[in-house]
C-alpha cells in the first residue's frame, strides 16, 4: 500500500471553494480509481482553515493513476489556490494491512 497525507492551511476567504472541490474530487476519486482503498479531507479542529487530506492506495501504481488522472489534473490547480503558502505533502508506505 501507499499511501499520501497533505496538511494545507486555507485561505479564510476560500474555505468553502476548497471544501467544495476537494469534495468533487473525492466522490470521482471513488468513482473511478478502483485501487483507491482511502481517501478523507479532514479539517483540523482548532484551527478554521487547516486541512488534512490523507489517501491510501493499493500500490505505487495506483497512486500514480490518481496523479495523472484527468479530473486530478482538472481539479488540483484550482483547489492548490485556495491554499496560503505551501503545502506540505509526506508520502508512505504500508507495512501492516
């Protein structure tokens, strides 16, 4: 497994854009990336506009269809301006199922 987690602080006056694209990519991510095993945007509970984006996948490979999937491609750039500053993306792998 591999597996993604992005922590992103949004703009203030972009939150519910950002929480409107993330959510349509997450419904096609589900739809159709059928070695997508998780996929969650969490918004952090102490601060209104610090998010957590977490997605598990099977493998390498499945991971690297998200990344270059048409609607990800489509989606990403608009939901990486709601973001201030960089985000931080840490990639893992699985060592228990």
């Amino acid at each position: 497994m591999m597996s993604f987690v992005a922590t992103l602080n949004v703009k203030a006056d972009r939150v519910a854009e950002f929480e409107a694209l993330q959510t349509k990519l997450t419904n096609l991510a589900y739809e159709h990336e059928p070695d997508l095993v998780s996929y969650h945007v969490l918004k952090q509970q102490e601060a209104d506009n610090v998010y957590v984006v977490y997605g598990a996948f099977k493998n390498k490979a499945a991971f690297d269809h998200h990344m270059g999937i048409d609607f990800h491609d489509e989606l990403v750039p608009p939901i990486l301006d709601c973001v201030e500053g960089e985000m931080d993306l840490k990639l893992f792998d699985g060592v228990a199922p």
